[in-house]
C-alpha cells in the first residue's frame, strides 16, 4: 500500500475515508452535454449527490434548443439545491460577444460560466464530471477537505483500470512522458509542480472561492492542466494537494477522429507548453520531441510490464502508434485565448446566470 508524499501534499485513501469536510459551504459543478440526458451514469452521480446535501449544484448545460427544456425538467427532478446554466443559448451567447469573449465553446468555456456563479453562491467549490460509474458523495468530500487545512487547491487522482486493461492513454502516453521531456530539456520550476501530480488529467478538483475566481480558463481541450497550472501561478506549489479517489470508470474515447485523444493531445500539449513558458522557460521543440520519443518508450515499456505482472491485456505496438501520433502536439503553443479570470473579466455572473435563464425559458415556449 503507498503512502508516499510527493511534491504537493498527498493525501491517501487506506481504507474508507470520508473525512469532514465543509459541504454546506461548497458548490458542486457538474458540467453536462445531451449524452448526459436521462444516463444511468448520471442519474446515479446526481443521486449521490442528493445524499450530500451541498450548498449549490450548478450544471453547465451544453445542449440544443430542442433537447434543453426537457434536459432541465429532468434535472428539476432530483432532490437538489440547482442551478441549470444553459451555456448555448442566443441572450447568453450576446452577453459573451458584448464584453469581447465571444469565441470557441467547448467544456471549458462551459465550467468557465459556472465558476463565476459558484463562487458567488459558495465559499468553496467542487469540479466533477458526470459520466463516473463508480462516483461516490464522498469523494466531494474528499475533494473540499485539503481547503480545510491551508490548501487553496486539490485535485482528485485515480487508477484508471477497467476489465483487466490499463486505460488513462492520453495522461500515460503523452502528458507523463511529455513533463518528464521537459525536465530533461529546461529548469521551469513548473515542471517539478506539475510532475507531482499522478493523474493531472482527472477532471475532478476542488478550490476556494477566492482561487475559482482568479484562475483563467482553457475553453476546450487542455482545461484540467490549465487550472492546474494556474492554481501554481496564483497561489504557488504548497498550496495545492491531490487526493486519492481510487478507482474510477467512466466513458472511453477513440485516439483519432473530432473529440479523440489526439485531436486532445493538441490543447493538452499547449495548456503544458503555455505555463513552461510563462514560467520563464526557452523551449526548443526538436530537442524536445526527440526527448519526448525517448521517454514515451520508457513508459511505454513500464505500462507493458505493468500490464503483464497483473495478466491484464495489453497491445505495446498499438501504444507506441499512440506516441507517434501525439509527438505532432509538440508544437509552439500558440496565441493564448484562455478565458480571464472572473476577478479581471468585464462580465458580472449574474448577467450570465440571468442571460442563461431567459434563454433557458424562450426555449421552454417555443
């Protein structure tokens, strides 16, 4: 059994934790799409979370005009304090072009419109998918405990194992070997933060209210390690903390195609780049793609023999083709599009919370 503490604190589940934490007090932010709708999933995420009893749950809702209404009466059916976010409707979709952050949508603009309001209604809040098979209300309270004890931010991490396989490709094929290229090719103090982490991927994370509203937003791919990365530039290293969810399921993507893990690599790929170079760093890509080559053969072997010790099925030459195709991710970063700070944006959560809710009722009497 590990108990090893890394560069953040780290804080283990040896059995059943279910620490005290501050729920009453916290928002829970459980972003959907029209996949989420009437999902067995879903349905049991939001039923543990009845159990909970949080100040606020807040749904970011992407969905379309047609399926929205009947999407939020089914929401209205649980036993929760809610708040359903509408994030593509035209009054919202105004309100967004009027102060200049019109642009891509995506998760990440989603959660994004649900930080404001989170942090306007809670002193703490909860970031968690939907899609989680084996989701418990009590890693919410695994998540918000660290804010009791002097952290600002804490990310939840997990084994991603499934019927005998080892899922998680894209953090253990590309992000893995990625930072560890990195901290053979610069000196970015980042790079040490971010290697700390054992599942950077993981969308499930907890943060003050004060840290939720100074943290800039990646609109698509990339938002897990751009918060990541950001609670480091705001409030430093000993402020964040992980915390061991176990053992999570939730839904698998296809590596190539729209929304694959390689179209993801890219706005991965640059959430790590952008933060190693805003830490200072001078990046030359070819000698970091060919470190990148080397370590992802190193993780490549290491999973191969992890696989093997546990007699779990396992295709070595179908994961080096992952690397070879996540390598084209090592690029210039590119321009910056990331959604400000709510403290620094020229937009009131209100208006979007209002803008979302009128939407919400012109779809309803259509």
């Amino acid at each position: 059994m590990d108990y090893t503490q890394e560069r953040v604190t780290t804080l283990h589940d040896f059995g059943r934790a279910n620490p005290d934490a501050p729920v009453a007090d916290a928002a829970v932010v459980v972003p959907m799409t029209e996949r989420e709708y009437t999902a067995l999933a879903t349905e049991a995420v939001l039923s543990e979370l009845e159990t909970l009893q949080p100040k606020r749950v807040v749904v970011p809702l992407r969905a379309s005009p047609e399926r929205a209404p009947a999407f939020a009466d089914w929401l209205d059916g649980f036993d929760l304090p809610l708040d359903v976010l509408w994030c593509t409707g035209p009054r919202l979709a105004d309100r967004l072009a009027d102060a200049g952050l019109d642009g891509e949508s995506g998760k990440g603009r989603d959660i994004w419109l649900a930080l404001g309001h989170a942090a306007d209604r809670a002193d703490f809040v909860a970031v968690h998918d939907a899609d989680t098979t084996t989701y418990e209300a009590r890693d919410v309270r695994k998540l918000l405990f660290p804010l009791t004890r002097g952290h600002d931010f804490a990310k939840g991490y997990y084994a991603r194992v499934e019927n005998d396989r080892l899922y998680g490709r894209l953090c253990r094929l590309f992000y893995e070997p990625l930072v560890a290229a990195l901290g053979d090719v610069t000196d970015a103090p980042v790079v040490d933060y971010l290697d700390a982490f054992r599942y950077a991927l993981a969308g499930e994370c907890a943060l003050t209210a004060d840290l939720a509203r100074r943290v800039r937003v990646r609109r698509r791919w990339g938002l897990e390690v751009g918060v990541l990365a950001e609670a480091y530039r705001v409030a430093g290293s000993d402020a964040a903390a992980q915390v061991d969810l176990g053992r999570y399921e939730h839904d698998h993507r296809a590596v190539s195609g729209p929304s694959g893990l390689t179209d993801m690599s890219d706005g991965v790929g640059a959430a790590v780049l952008h933060a190693v170079e805003a830490d200072g760093a001078t990046v030359d890509y070819d000698e970091l793609t060919a470190a990148y080559r080397d370590a992802a053969e190193r993780h490549v072997r290491a999973y191969a023999a992890d696989a093997a010790f546990n007699d779990f099925a396992h295709d070595e030459h179908g994961e080096r083709e992952q690397v070879a195709a996540y390598a084209d991710a090592i690029a210039p970063p590119g321009a910056d599009t990331r959604l400000p700070a709510w403290a620094d944006a020229d937009l009131d959560p209100a208006a979007v919370v209002a803008a979302a809710r009128d939407d919400l009722a012109a779809a309803r009497d259509r």
